[in-house]
C-alpha cells in the first residue's frame, strides 16, 4: 500500500470514526432530552460498552508493540504494524476512552454525587489507566517514527498493567470494598 492511499485510508477511517461519535453525541442529547426519567441507564450501557472497547484496545495495543518490537525497521511487517496501531489507537483506544470518561464523570456525579471511597480510588485507578493510554499513544509515535528502542520484553510486561488495573475497577465497582 503506498503513502498516499494508506493516508486517504486513514483520512476514511477517522471520518467515519467522528461520524460515530457525533451520532452518539445526538442521540444521547436526544435521549437525555426525550426521556430524561430513563437516561441513567442508558448513560451505564454507554458507559459499559465504552470500557469494554477502550479495555479491549489497552489489552491489544501492547501485544501489537510485542511483536513490532521483533519486527526489523522498514520491513513490510514492520510498516503493517504501524497501520494496525495508528487505526487501533485513533479509531477505537481514543474514542472509548473519551466516551468512558464522559459517561463516567457523569455517572459518579449524577448516582453518587462524587462520594464514596470506593468511586475515589476507582477514579484513581482509571487515571493510571489513562496515563498507561498516555504511554502506550507516545510508544505508537515511536514506533511509527522507527523510534523504539524498548524490547520485546518491556512491552510484554506494560501488556499486564491495564488487566491489573482492570481488575482493581471492577472490584471496587461491583463489591464497593470502603
């Protein structure tokens, strides 16, 4: 695939992806604003499935730079990765982060009113999540520049941090421990 249709590929793809989250945007404000009675479980759905999608990036996203990470520089695999990273991390990682952090603020605000020592420590923990995102969205420019000079093994470790502290979420959502 050459420079100039892999950028018109992604010029696609991201269209596509700003049209998805403007959908939502609408239909939320529909929602909220149609039924506002009903819209708390709707925001927790939306909730629900932007973590499902933005954990399913963070797990994939380090095992991606595991195997770049063997790949030589300028080889076709090498190059390939680089496309599957750059959509992975624009076209779904971002977004459901976004998404995740909306709703989610809105739920602690709204069914908690930002109490509860279990929602602050979770609020903690989805900030290192976010910073994990951070350093695995500097570690995709790397990469595309030819940059990383990390191991293999690096990324095989940072690939545990996010099942980590997916754990901690969902222990303190669901048992609320203090």
């Amino acid at each position: 695939m050459t420079q100039s249709n892999d950028t018109n590929s992604t010029g696609q793809a991201m269209m596509r992806m700003i049209s998805g989250i403007g959908a939502l945007i609408v239909l939320t404000a529909l929602l909220y604003f149609v039924a506002p009675d009903s819209f708390y479980p709707w925001a927790k759905a939306i909730h629900v499935l932007a973590v499902i999608s933005w954990m399913a990036g963070m797990l994939y996203l380090p095992r991606l730079l595991v195997y770049h990470a063997d790949a030589e520089k300028g080889s076709v695999q090498s190059e390939t990765f680089k496309v599957m990273e750059r959509r992975l991390l624009r076209g779904i990682v971002n977004p459901a982060m976004i998404v995740t952090w909306v709703f989610g603020l809105w739920l602690a605000w709204k069914g908690f009113g930002f109490e509860g020592g279990w929602l602050h420590a979770k609020i903690g923990a989805v900030l290192l999540l976010s910073a994990v995102h951070g350093y695995l969205a500097g570690a995709v420019r790397k990469f595309a520049e030819d940059r990383n000079e990390k191991p293999a093994k690096h990324w095989r470790m940072v690939n545990e941090i996010p099942t980590l502290l997916m754990i901690a979420i969902v222990v303190l959502v669901v048992v609320k421990p203090f």
